[in-house]
C-alpha cells in the first residue's frame, strides 16, 4: 500500500471529523446524521489502515 496515499487518506478525514465536530451547529438538521455516519466510517477506516500498515 503507497503510505503518501494514505497519509494523505488519513490527515484529510482527520480534518473532516474536526471540521463537523467545530461546526456541528451551523450544519442543517437534515445532513447531522448522515455527515457524521460518513465522518464516523471514514475515521474508522483510517484507523484499521493504520493498524494494517503497521502489521504489514
């Protein structure tokens, strides 16, 4: 697996879940649940690549 690839993958979902969690009031009430579901799914993915990466 490239690690600039995910390197990348990782610090772009990071500032994801950074941006949502600091902009959770000015989302609309009808994108909170699905964002998050995303943002929640994403940064669980980075985390097994991490895991993955280091076991590989």
């Amino acid at each position: 697996m490239d690690s600039e690839n995910l390197t990348i993958y990782i610090i772009s979902v990071l500032c994801l879940g950074a941006v949502l969690i600091m902009a959770r009031d000015r989302v609309p009430q009808q994108l909170k649940r699905g964002m998050a579901l995303t943002a929640v799914i994403m940064i669980l993915l980075a985390f097994v690549l991490i895991i993955y990466t280091f076991l590989a």
